[in-house]
C-alpha cells in the first residue's frame, strides 16, 4: 500500500485515480465524514447508494457504484458497505465485509489506480492494523494508495 498526505477529493479531481472507495452504512445516509464530502462533491455516488435498499444486512460487502465526469476527468466512486450502522457503541465496522468488497475491487478494478481513505477506522471505530492488512492482502499486486487527510 502506498500513502500520500492529501485531500482525497482533490486528487481525484487531479487525476490521481480512476477508482475511488470509501465505506458506508447501510442506511443511505452518507451524512458524516468521508462519505459527507462525496455527497456533497459526487451528487451521483449518494444516488447510486440511494438506489440500494435501506437498511438492508445484505448490502454488508458488497458495493454501488457512480462514474463521475468532472473537470475533464473521468472515474469511478465506490459505496462500499463496510458497517451495518451508522451509531453504536464498540467497533461499526464488519471486517469481512472489507475482506468481500476488496476481493471484489480487485477482480472488478484489476489494473486501476485506486485511492481510499482510512476505511472502517474513523467513524466505524474500527482497527487500521487489521483493516490495512486486510486491504494489502486483497489488493497484492494492485496500483492502491491509502490518502491520509492533511
């Protein structure tokens, strides 16, 4: 995994990556953190997650997805349900949902650049030791840049 320091909006619309993923609930809200900012920026990712069920157990490990034409740049946003909700106490976070949807990512986006934030460890609560190994083993081989904010 590479890591860079930076706004992972603002790469993007660089043209850093092709593929982009962050983690969701499965409550359609994408009300908070990351997943705010992607609404806010990529109307189109919120309508894709608005398509899916709400508050369906199901969705844990899978994902919807958006392509985005902006500023002359073209990419792919991924909802990737990592959490069933979105309040709680203790870890949100369903470390085999990561594990699905990166073993997914890899076969759907084989060959993309793809960025990500700290998936499943801010608001989820969740463990980066486990979540970023989780990624590394599912995304071997792949162009995959975890983006620290600042």
């Amino acid at each position: 995994m590479k890591i860079v320091k930076g706004d992972l909006i603002e790469l993007t619309l660089a043209g850093h990556f092709d593929v982009i993923i962050h983690g969701c609930n499965s409550f359609c809200t994408m009300g908070a953190g990351i997943a705010k900012l992607i609404r806010e920026n990529f109307p189109e990712a919120f309508k894709a997650d608005l398509k899916t069920g709400r508050a369906d157990q199901n969705k844990l490990g899978t994902y919807s997805l958006a392509k985005i034409e902006k500023n002359g740049k073209n990419f792919m946003v991924i909802n990737a349900y990592t959490q069933y909700d979105y309040a709680g106490h203790g870890v949100l976070v369903d470390y085999k949902a990561v594990k699905n949807i990166f073993f997914s990512i890899k076969n759907d986006f084989t060959g993309k650049r793809i960025g990500y934030p700290k998936i499943g460890a801010g608001l989820a609560k969740g463990d980066w030791s486990i979540i970023s190994k989780i990624i590394d083993k599912e995304l071997n081989g792949e162009d995959h840049t975890l983006v620290e904010y600042g």
